[in-house]
C-alpha cells in the first residue's frame, strides 16, 4: 500500500505537499507556544483532565514506568479508580525519558507537544485513508482538510490540552485504514477456508487491524464502539454480498481474526474492572468480541445454506435470528444484556446533568455550523458521492465509511466531544466529495478548456490519456465519448460548486482555528492557581504521598488525611497543585447522592452541609465566583434534576425601550438562592445577612405570552418588606396568568434573613474583585476551613473585625441560639493571614471575650 518511486515526479508533489499540511498543522496547534513569552508553563495548561494526564505522567516516572489504576489522591474519602488506559500516558512518559524531562516544567513542556504530535501523525493517516477511498488527490485533500479543521479534534489536539482524546482518534483512524484496506484488497480474494494458504494474506492483514484495535484499546475502553462498527457493517455486507453475489469468507476470516487477537490482548493485558462493564476493562469485552466472531460466522453459514434461495430470504433470516437471540441473551444473561443496553445508552444517550458537562452536551445545529462550517455540505456530498459509487459496484470500503460515520455523527449530536472523532469523517467525505466531483466533471471541463482553446475535446483528451489507459477502453465507451463533444455544463457547475465549497471549508476553517489558538489559548485561572498554591504551602499535608502508587485491596487513609470540598470541575486542580485530596473530581466522581458536591453547596441548612462533611472527612471548602454564578445550575441540576435552578433562580423577559426593540433576558434570584451553602459561604463569608432593597416584579406567564420565559409587565426596586407585601396583595385576586414576586438582582442583597455559619471560617482569598461596591466586596476563590467553633454563652448578636490576606476588612456577625454563640474565627494562634482585628463583642453591651485557637478547633467553651 505504501510504495514511493523516487522518479515519480507525482510522489514528490504528495510528498510535499502531506508535509506542508503536517507542519501547517502543527504551527496551528503550537501558537499558543510560540505567543506565551515568558508565562509559566504551568498557565498554559487546560485545568481540568489536563492536569489529572500531567500527573498520571509524573507518577509513571517516578514510579519505574510502574501504571496506577487506584488513586487514593482524588475523591476523598474512598479514591478512584482509573478506568482508562495507559497507552497515551506510556507515550508521553516515554517521549519525557528519550527527552531528560525530570522538573515539572520541563515534563509540562514535552507533554503539552504529544497531542499535536498525534495530531500530526493523524494528517499522514488521513491521506492513506483518502487513497484507499478514492486516489491519491482523494487523500491529499482528507490530509489537508484534517490538518485544518476546527472543533474538538483541534482544540483536543492544540498545544495545552494534554489529553488522550486525540490519541483516541489517532488509534481509531489506524484501525479503521487496516480494515478498510482488507476490505479493498481481499473482497475478491478466492479463499478456500480448508486451505490456509488461500487466506493467509487476509490473516496477516487481520492481525494487523487486530494490534491497532488493542493499540486504540489500551487507551481507552470506548474503543468498542468501533467493534460496534465492524458488527453493523458486517450484517449490511453480508446483505449486500448475497444479493450481488459476491464471496463473503474475506469477512469471516478478518472479523474471527481481529477479535481473536483482541481477545488474547486483552487476557494477557488483564482485567481491571470487576463484571462486565464495557465502559471498563471487564471480562465482558471477551464475551462481545466473542459475540461478534460466532455472530460472524452465524452470517457466513446461513449466506451459504440460502445461497441459492430467494434473496430476501436472508435479511429476514437476520431479523429473526436477532430477535430471538436477544430473547435468549436476556434470559440466559440477563447481566450481560443489561451491560449492552446501558453502555448503549451511556455512549449514544442523554441525561438531565449531562447538559451540565460542557463536552457532554448535546450538539446544536449552531454550534455543528461553527465546528464544520461548509464541510457538512461537503460531507452530504461525499454520503450521496459514496451510495453512488457503492450502487454502482461492490465497494466495501465505502459502506464501512458510511457507517463509520453515521455512528459517530450521531454520538456527537447526543454528545458534542465526539468532535473530535467525527473531525476526520467531515474531512474523509468532504474529500471524496470534491474529488468525486472532479473525476465525474474531468471529460467536460477538458472539452470546455479544449473549446476555448479552437480543439476538440476528444482530441485534447486523447492527447492527456494515458496509452495504457486508452487501450483499455472498448469500442463502444469510445464511441459514446466521441459523440459527447459539447461539454455539459450542468456537470462542470456541480464541480465550480464542489471546489468552491471546499475552498470555503478550508479557508473557514482554518481561519477559526486560527483565530481560536493565537487569541483564545488555554490559560489557567491564575486566582485558582495562586489560591492553591497557597494551600499547598499553608495547610496540613495530607500523610498520602502524591508519587507513591497505593494497591487499593490494602491502602487505607492515615488519620492525617483530609478532604477539600470544592466544585467537581477544580478537583484535578486541588490534586496537581495544592497536592491535596479533592471530595469531587472531574470524572463527575463524588458530585451526586446524598453526600455528593451538589448536595452540599445547595444545601439550606448548616447541620446538614456539616453532616456531608463529616461523612466526607472534609476539613476545607473552595468556593469561587463561577459557583456562585454561571455553575449554579449545574450544581442544582445535579441536587435535583427535575427541578434545577428553578426554586432559586428566575429567567426573565424585559421588553426594550421601544416596541421594535425586543426582550432582554435577566437571571434574578429568589429567596432560596441565598439560603445555599454556596451563597452564604462566597457571597456572606459565612456571616448573617439581612434583607435590603430588592425588585416588586410583575410578570405574565407563558400561558398569556406564549412565550418560554415569564415576561416582566412591571418593576419596581423597593424595600424588601414592601416589595413583599405588595406582591401578597396582588397574587390574591391576579389577572388569569399573570403573578407577582419579589426578586434580587444583586449576590448580597438576600430576600430574607440569612443566618450565620457556625463552623466555617475565612482562610484565604484570591485578590482579583468580582464585585467591588461601597459596602461589599466579593473576591474570585475563596478558601474557608471547617471547624468546630468556640462556644460563647450570651444572647444577641455578637460580631468580630477581621482583615483578609487581599486587605480587605469585614465584620463576621452571628445571631445567638438558644443563648449561646459558635463561633468559627480565633483572635489569639491563628495560624491563617485572615485574622481578627479586635475581640469578639455582644453588640450593645461591653462585653467582648477573646477566642484562643486552641478553643476553635477543639470545639471548649470559653465562658
């Protein structure tokens, strides 16, 4: 398949040209690189998964090239298991040992290159994917279209984002180009199954896809969604042989070979999942790869026994035989059954919180245009240029294509970060429509060009063919192109459309792409970073060493250890540079349940956000403006899917200024809002808070407007208890679908009575201002530490002065219970730079006590 003649002056061209678009590809994705001046390493990274891959990295080094599959560093108190590969993490610690990368930022600086490595070698494949579609300007323009296309796969792949996703399509492509080349050169092969000899060529080619099969394996389980793949085209193939009659052993002794080889990996590889969870590595991959070569071989025996029936014969053969052998799975397996149906719906479905998760969402038209622009033109014409090719003659590879990518277009329409698969799909079919395109219209614009030039177009073509070629041709295809001298000019528009289209996708593309890596690169939080820099260097160590690999049958916590409560997007962040131990994490772990992150930040009530801790072994909490904003309705569609945001938040309709104007859409809140751990702790530092001023809002429900959002008839800022007592008022005799409420536009301007936390103090604050007024001041992070609280008996209010380490004072305040204060800030041993500016006071007496650290943390009452 790869032969390169060295006085071929086209191989030169190719050659040139694949490496244009490889290096073209590769300065797109090292921009970011090429800009960052003197930043820190580090600041370029994605701070998320990123970060986990940066220290997955780091333990394999330290660790003799040793793989974890516990981490006892993440979603405290029980860890987490690693459920991916070690593949992409093997390659780029080796990539780290060939370079002498031993400091962290010199590990950051060859690590954050493999992706676009990958990327790079991705290019090359497309174009051996490309021929084996079409021919080599097929695979020239699938190489060029995959070194520029946007979306996922280039922001997977842009330097900064150090993930195995790329290596995901990297892997999958080179299974998918041995396949699809087996199907090429074998669908005519005569195999006589009782004669090894006649199929020994398919063999070894099937061992092949086998290996790249394992290689996309290793790094990741969803790797079986491309057995998926082979499972559906086969049973089409198998169809679509019997009725042109055409041999099928090919099929057989490729998908019995690949899959026997995959199980054989995969046993010597072991298994790392207990059951038969195919989003692990479970024994139930063994019983699916053996699923398909026995399914394999049932297809193989009945096209022989019904070879000489009546075509349809077959197709309802399958369907009976599918549904009874799914009724005998379900009840002689009924585990296993269960296994297929949820990892189905886990890959091809949706959920309530998956909309939560920005990669999981679900794919938009507008945002499948932004991604692919013209290429999804392209990529219809390429569907329709391949049925073509395919009703014209057997041609395999082309359905394998096709289903390929159905697959994966429809896996990104429930879940946009299959991007990045279907990004070499849109440029495969983009590429086979353009050049489908040129090779239908060549006759026409050879005689139109000819035309213009005073010849014919018979003679013109007679002149470029080649002498071989033309000695191909029979008489009567010679005799019908002499008869078509008159160029179709229907078909040279179709091929002006084609390349103008693709040019547009090219230019488009890149441009995005551009635009995208040289003014949006990655660049982590430095509020976040600095914040955690700080914890790493100001808090506890945990007793669990960040390096050392932990068996999970023996490990347990040392009593040192603590967990830090934060939203599950920061986890990686907590582990990689505060080296503390994070309840949640970003592989969605310890955010939902009971005592899960959601549960705690949309809590109303401090004794129960106190018991999620205790139950968590949670000794500090970060909060940071994103949580108290945009993420809020994340984290209250994973407490409640079916309610979300709704009790404490209110979208709204504003009508503009004049009736040509339109609506303006506002976010208020509701009472509840205020009442959430997450409100209390960013917004009030853990203090009391009382109600102000406030919106009396007026508003017509969808019932009148017809419209999603209430629309806002009238609103007035007021204070709250007015606000509250007009709203009364009117709801008692409203108009039919029209209501009144009271609503805050502002963080710290609650509608009710927020009392104050008890066992939650203030430890650290990051210094950029999110909210700067007369009276408040909200910062991005802030970092608050879990205590038990000082006793103080008395009754009132009793309130402390304090300074934070930005400099910015504040008064904690707190309401009496039962005529005793708990108090959380000491004024004497504060080992923290928030501190006490003075003693502690009942307002409106002289009496102030001072609170020893001793008592903060041990719970002692002080009077």
């Amino acid at each position: 398949m790869v032969q390169f003649d060295l006085y071929n002056r086209r191989n030169w061209l190719i050659g040139g040209l694949l490496a244009f678009f490889v290096i073209f590809a590769v300065w797109l994705r090292l921009l970011p690189m090429l800009s960052m001046g003197h930043t820190d390493v580090l600041s370029m990274v994605g701070s998320d998964d990123p970060l986990y891959n940066l220290r997955q990295v780091e333990q394999l080094l330290a660790n003799h090239f040793t793989y974890t599959w516990f981490d006892p560093m993440t979603q405290y108190p029980v860890g987490s298991n690693v459920y991916w590969g070690p593949l992409f993490i093997y390659i780029s610690g080796l990539a780290c040992w060939i370079a002498g990368a031993t400091t962290r930022p010199e590990i950051i600086g060859i690590c954050l290159l493999v992706p676009v490595a990958m990327a790079a070698v991705t290019v090359v494949l497309m174009y051996f994917v490309g021929k084996i579609c079409g021919d080599w300007k097929t695979g020239l323009l699938a190489a060029g279209f995959t070194a520029i296309v946007s979306g996922q796969f280039f922001y997977r792949s842009l330097y900064g984002y150090f993930d195995h996703h790329i290596g995901e399509v990297l892997f999958s492509t080179l299974f998918c180009l041995v396949y699809l080349y087996i199907l090429v050169s074998e669908k005519d092969a005569k195999i006589d199954l009782k004669n090894f000899t006649t199929w020994k060529k398919t063999a070894l080619l099937s061992v092949l896809a086998g290996i790249a099969y394992l290689l996309g394996l290793f790094l990741m389980p969803t790797m079986i969604v491309f057995a998926l793949m082979v499972v559906i085209f086969t049973v089409i193939q198998f169809i679509i042989c019997i009725y042109r009659e055409r041999p099928t052993e090919y099929l057989l002794v490729a998908n019995t070979t690949i899959f026997a080889v995959a199980i054989i990996g995969l046993v010597l590889f072991g298994f790392k999942s207990p059951g038969l969870d195919l989003a692990n590595y479970s024994v139930g991959h063994v019983f699916a790869y053996l699923a398909i070569i026995l399914g394999t071989a049932v297809l193989y025996i009945l096209h022989r026994y019904l070879k000489n029936q009546p075509k349809y014969y077959y197709p309802v053969s399958l369907v009976g035989i599918a549904v009874i052998g799914a009724a005998v799975l379900y009840v002689a397996g009924p585990q296993f059954f269960n296994q297929l149906v949820s990892a189905a719906v886990q890959f091809f479905g949706q959920a309530p919180v998956t909309d939560t998760v920005q990669e999981a969402r679900g794919w938009s038209v507008a945002a499948a245009w932004t991604t692919f622009n013209y290429g999804l033109i392209l990529m219809a014409g390429g569907i329709l240029a391949a049925l073509y090719s395919i009703w014209r003659e057997d041609r395999p590879h082309e359905v394998f294509t096709l289903v390929w990518s159905a697959i994966i277009f429809y896996s990104t329409c429930q879940h946009i970060r299959y991007e990045y698969y279907l990004a070499v799909n849109v440029a495969l079919l983009s590429a086979i429509c353009v050049s489908f395109a040129f090779a239908w219209g060549r006759d026409d614009i050879t005689r139109f060009i000819s035309a213009i030039n005073g010849s014919t177009g018979k003679d013109a073509a007679a002149d470029k063919s080649d002498p071989a070629e033309k000695r191909k041709k029979s008489k009567k295809s010679q005799k019908q192109e002499s008869t078509q001298a008159a160029p179709r000019f229907a078909i040279i528009a179709l091929v002006v459309v084609a390349a103008g289209l693709g040019l547009l996708f090219a230019y488009t593309s890149a441009a995005y792409s551009y635009v995208n890596a040289s003014g949006n690169p990655l660049m982590m939080n430095q509020d976040w970073k600095d914040s955690l820099v700080w914890m790493a260097n100001n808090t506890p160590a945990t007793g669990v060493d960040y390096y050392t690999i932990y068996d999970k049958n023996t490990f347990t916590y040392p009593n040192t250890s603590y967990g830090v409560m934060s939203w599950w997007d920061y986890g990686h962040m907590i582990t990689y540079i505060a080296y503390r131990i994070p309840n949640a994490n970003p592989f969605q772990a310890g955010v939902s349940g009971p005592d899960g992150s959601a549960a705690y930040f949309m809590a109303t009530n401090e004794s129960t956000a106190n018991t999620i801790l205790d139950h968590d072994g949670t000794r500090y909490v970060i909060t940071d403006i994103e949580m108290d904003t945009g993420k809020f309705w994340a984290m209250a569609t994973w407490f409640n899917a079916t309610e979300a945001a709704a009790p404490y938040q209110m979208t709204v309709l504003i009508p503009g200024q004049t009736p040509s104007s339109g609506y303006q859409t506002a976010m208020l809140n509701e009472a509840p809002y205020y009442e959430t751990m997450v409100s209390r702790l960013h917004n009030f530092d853990g203090s009391m808070a009382t109600p102000s001023d406030a919106y009396y809002v007026e508003y017509a429900d969808a019932n009148v407007t017809h419209i999603s959002y209430p629309v806002v008839t009238n609103a007035e800022a007021m204070n709250v208890s007015a606000a509250t007592a007009r709203a009364a008022q009117y709801n008692q005799n409203p108009q039919a679908g029209y209501h009144a409420t009271v609503l805050s536009a502002s963080l710290v301007q609650p509608l009710t009575d927020i009392p104050a936390l008890q066992n939650y103090r203030l430890v650290h604050e990051s210094p950029t201002s999110e909210l700067a007024t007369n009276t408040s001041d909200v910062k991005y992070v802030k970092i608050f530490e879990y205590v038990k609280g000082a006793h103080i008996k008395g009754s009132g209010i009793i309130d402390i002065p304090l300074v934070t380490n930005q400099g910015r004072n504040f008064t904690y305040r707190q309401q009496s219970v039962n005529g005793e204060f708990i108090v959380p800030y000491s004024t004497t041993g504060n080992p923290y730079d928030v501190k006490a500016t003075g003693k502690y006071q009942i307002e409106g007496t002289s009496q102030t006590f001072d609170v020893p650290e001793s008592a903060v943390m041990q719970g002692l009452t002080i009077n």
